[in-house]
C-alpha cells in the first residue's frame, strides 16, 4: 500500500473510491469496496465525480481519509485523483498483491481476501 501524507484523526470521514470494475480486478476493487460500505468500514464514493472535476463533491470529501483501490499498474484511480489536486490518500493496487488482471476470478473468496488485507492494514 502506497501511503500519502495524512493527518486524520479518528473523526475524520473514512472514504473509498475503487477502479470502475470493467477488468476482473476493477471488479474485485468495486466489491471490497462496496464491502466496505456495506460493512461501516468505509463510505463509498464515485471516481466518476472526481473525475468529471465537480468541484462540490470533490470539496465534500477533501477531508476525508482517502482509499483508492486500482486493480492494474494503469493507476486510473490514483491518477484521477492526482488530476484533481488531491493527494491525501492511500493508495492499493491488486496486481502488487500478485492477482493477475485478466486471469483472477471476482469471486468471494478473491474478495474476502482483498477485503481483509484492506481492513487490516
């Protein structure tokens, strides 16, 4: 996990924001995600309105202690934030886990071991 500066405190919004699933990694990166959610861990949010440059909803979650979890080394999610001037994140790419885009099946058991490397790092 590639760590940016942070100075969150335990108050602070817990975000994520996953790669857009059209791969089986971008899959897997939108399920922990939405696990996430789902499991109070983290709110999710859309890349697509980081992206798109909507200045209100990037401002609403500047704040936040950002997650981005990208599946391949194409880094869309990572750069879509650079893009953005946002910087104060941490960042995950499936494929430095050793899951081979095209060749990982989005499976539960695929996403409970992501999910649980997230959670307990």
């Amino acid at each position: 996990m590639e760590k940016k500066t942070c100075s969150c405190d335990e108050h602070t919004p817990k975000t994520v924001f996953a790669c857009s699933g059209a791969a089986d990694l971008g899959q897997i990166s939108d399920l922990v995600a939405r696990k996430m959610h789902q499991n109070g861990d983290r709110q999710m949010k859309c890349l697509a309105f980081i992206g798109a440059g909507i200045e209100n909803m990037i401002n609403s979650i500047k704040d936040s202690e950002m997650l981005i979890i990208d599946g391949c080394p194409l880094d869309c999610g990572k750069h879509t934030m650079e893009k953005n001037n946002l910087d104060n994140f941490t960042h995950v790419r499936l494929t430095d886990f050793g899951y081979v885009k095209g060749e990982t099946p989005a499976n539960s058991h695929n996403v409970e071991e992501v999910y649980c490397r997230m959670i307990n790092n």
